[in-house]
C-alpha cells in the first residue's frame, strides 16, 4: 500500500470517531497533548500521525490502534492474542478487563463535551431505548436536542428515553438514561443490550453459556440469549 493511501485512511478513520463521539478536532487534539494546528496537519494529509500519536487516539476513544491504522498490525495486539485464547483464558481476560474498565472509570474527571451539556442543559439524545423490548437506532445523524434539568454525570457517550416499567422503581417510563460506550458485558451492570432485532436497558448476568437479562421489576420474566442470537453490548448505564 502507498503511504498516501495509508494516511487517507487513517485520516478518513479518525474523521469517522470524532463524528461518532461527537467530537471536534481540536477537542482531540487537546485531549492527547497535541496542537490543533498538528492536528489538522493530519486530517488534510500534510503530515501522518506516528504510532505513539494513534495510541494515544486510540486510548482516548477507548478504541484499538487497529482501529485508527487498519494497516496496523502486531503479533502481541490483544485483539490478535485474545483470538488465540481458549475459552477459559479468555473468560479470565474478560475479568481482568473488566476491573481495569472499573479503575479507569473513576480516573476520568472531566469531559469537554459535558461541560457544555451542564452549562446549556441542551441534551443530545440518541434515542428510545425500552425497558422492556424495542428497536434501537444508533445512527449519529439521528439526534434530537432536547432540553435538560437534571446532573448530568461526569462522563457518557450516549443518552437515551426509556420507555416501558420493567427496570422500575430505579429507572420510570420517560427517564433519560446515559449509557457508557462498551463492546463486551459486564456480570451485574445494568447494560443497554441489542438481542437480534430487539433492544433492552436489563441488569446483565454471565452464565455458562448464555446471558441472563434481568427487570427490577419482579413482574418481568428473565430474558435469555446465547451464541444462536446476535447480541450487541452497547453500553453500561451510568450515573
């Protein structure tokens, strides 16, 4: 591949992030130690970023290098390492993952993006989301701006309305949730979870060989799904 070729790639990838995240290009280049003027170097192709410089992207998007450099690739990348683990090791990895997704959660103090929802109380939200089942639309362009009164938490990707009483007393019909971006579950956390054309806000628990998807509400039944359903893990609600 041409060296060009590679950075309109790279370029064309980070543009792609910072649309998803909702994010400016100086916002970026700030949150990584870099000059917005470097930056935009960048994104018109008058410079490439190093590998140290994509790490650091990639770090703050909670994302993989790979996933910036498509032509980037590692023997010791983890994804490449995970694929190569039997089930057991990668169940340990999943643990071990989690407990780091736990201590770097408390490390994050402040969002540039928040700081502005808190200032205008103007919200971002994503879209419905039920409580009980429904169809979950994440497309970046389909956005409404609404109005907002109450705290905002220090750190979210995504907001949501949920609709529907099975996750009451904690969350009513109506309430806006905020959802941390994740890709993998999480046993205990009250996730956002895509169940092949069904969306659901539940308590999350890892059996053996499935997912157990729990209401708060005991009127409820609990929703199983296995390797046989396409799950996608959107996110972890936070407060």
């Amino acid at each position: 591949m041409k060296h060009s070729d590679r950075n309109k790639i790279i370029a064309s990838n980070i543009k792609a992030y910072l649309k998803e995240n909702s994010l400016t290009q100086k916002e970026l280049a700030n949150s990584i130690g870099i000059s917005p003027s470097t930056m935009s170097d960048y994104m018109n192709l008058r410079s490439n970023p190093s590998q140290r410089v994509i790490q650091k992207m990639a770090d703050f998007l909670g994302i993989l290098k790979s996933d910036i450099d498509t032509t980037y690739r590692e023997e010791n990348d983890l994804a490449t390492i995970y694929n190569r683990l039997e089930n057991l090791r990668k169940k340990k990895v999943y643990s071990y993952a989690e407990l780091q997704l736990e201590e770097q959660q408390k490390q994050k103090i402040t969002n540039l993006r928040n700081d502005l929802a808190e200032e205008s109380q103007v919200l971002s939200l994503q879209s419905k989301v039920s409580a009980g089942k429904g169809t979950l639309d994440l497309d970046p362009d389909h956005i409404d701006q609404v109005s907002y009164k109450g705290k905002l938490p220090k750190y979210f990707d995504l907001a949501f309305k949920v609709e529907g009483e099975s996750m009451k007393p904690m969350f009513e019909d109506g309430e806006i949730i905020f959802v941390e971006k994740m890709v993998y579950p999480i046993n205990g956390a009250i996730m956002v979870v895509q169940i092949d054309d069904e969306a659901f806000i539940k308590k999350i628990y890892i059996e053996e060989s499935r997912l157990r998807l729990v209401s708060l509400n005991p009127k409820y039944k609990d929703i199983y799904a296995n390797e046989e359903n396409d799950i996608r893990i959107v996110g972890k609600v936070v407060s």
